[in-house]
C-alpha cells in the first residue's frame, strides 16, 4: 500500500481490491490443503505428525509386535473371558496407560482403516487386529462395524447402543469397559469413536 492515498475514493478502491485478493489467496492455500490431506486419506496414507500410534513403529505404518500383542491379547481376554481391558495392560505393559489402548481398541486405524471427515478408506498399513475382532469390539463399544469385499469400504453401520449379544439371542448390557459409552462420548469424541472410555 506504499504510494496509495488511501483518502480518496480511488485509495479505497486500491485496499479493497487488495483485500479481496488476500483473501482469495487464503481461500486457496486452505483449498489445497484440504484437497491434500484429502488425497492422503485416499491413497491410505497416515496422518502426518503428531504422536506415534501405539503398536506402530515412528512411520505409523509398520507393526511394533511388542505393543500389537499387548492390544491383541487385551483384546482376546476381553471378549472371550470379560477379563478387563486394564487388567491385561497393566500386566503386559505397565508402562503404557490402559485408556491408551482402550481407544486403540476402537479406532479403525488398528483394524487397517483411514479415517477422514466421516469416510473411511483402506490404510497402508497392515492392521493390529483383524476385521472380525474389530466389528466384535464395536457391537460391544457401540461403535461402527465395517464390512469389506475386495478391500474396499462396503458399509458403515452406526452407534449399537452399548449392547452385546449373549448366547441364545438375548441381550445384556456391556461389561464396565463400555458401560455408559454414550454418556461417556457426548462429552469426548474422536472422529466416530470415543476417546477414553471407561
């Protein structure tokens, strides 16, 4: 604005202009990166930077054995026994925060998934748990089931209610791992999932 009298009408004209183009400007720089973290979620890639996912190397792509059997194992004693989540990582790894993996545990990142705005897509990464252990953990969380045929999205149910099926067709309400899972996430959500249930 150096040069332009900004007293008369044509000064005005000039800031106005100016302000419009600085304004489109921002408009397309946060365009792009839209369309960029779009095309990363596409093409399966993951998130960049912040924290390494747990279970996952510093690349967030390869597969940290010691800490995938701890999500693993916490995740079999949970649905075979009831054993809660806690219980097993405070015993296979006490150095990690059981919320921690609780949240692993619904996070469609560990089933090999790529969360982004509400749409998933297929991950380049290989997944901690499989697909049916996964949907298994969201019947009892109340968190969203996916059904994949070719590796690709199919369906995304909704929230379940905090329920599970009992053998014999009857229903009873989730262990104190998931109790109260709706109460819990109004106040905290990640993306489709809770961030820190019980």
């Amino acid at each position: 604005t150096d040069g332009v009298d900004t007293r008369g009408q044509a000064g005005k004209m000039v800031l106005t202009v100016l302000a419009l183009m600085a304004e489109m400007e921002s408009d397309n720089i946060s365009m792009r990166v839209k369309d960029r973290r779009r095309a990363e979620a596409v093409e399966g890639r993951p998130h960049s930077g912040g924290r390494r996912p747990y279970g996952y190397e510093d690349d967030k792509v390869t597969i940290r054995e010691s800490e995938a059997k701890v999500i693993r194992e916490a995740a079999t004693a949970f649905l075979e026994d009831g054993t809660p989540v806690r219980t097993t990582v405070k015993v296979l790894d006490p150095d990690v925060r059981p919320h921690v993996v609780l949240g692993n545990l619904r996070n469609p990142r560990y089933a090999g998934f790529r969360m982004h705005l509400g749409e998933m897509s297929p991950g380049a990464w290989e997944p901690v748990l499989d697909l049916d252990t996964w949907n298994r953990l969201q019947q009892i969380y109340g968190g969203y089931e996916v059904t994949t045929a070719d590796g690709r999205v199919v369906w995304i149910t909704g929230r379940s209610g905090g329920r599970r099926s009992e053998p014999g067709g009857t229903s009873s309400p989730a262990s104190s791992d998931a109790a109260s899972a709706g109460e819990r996430c109004g106040r905290t959500r990640v993306g489709p999932t809770c961030a820190r249930p019980r």
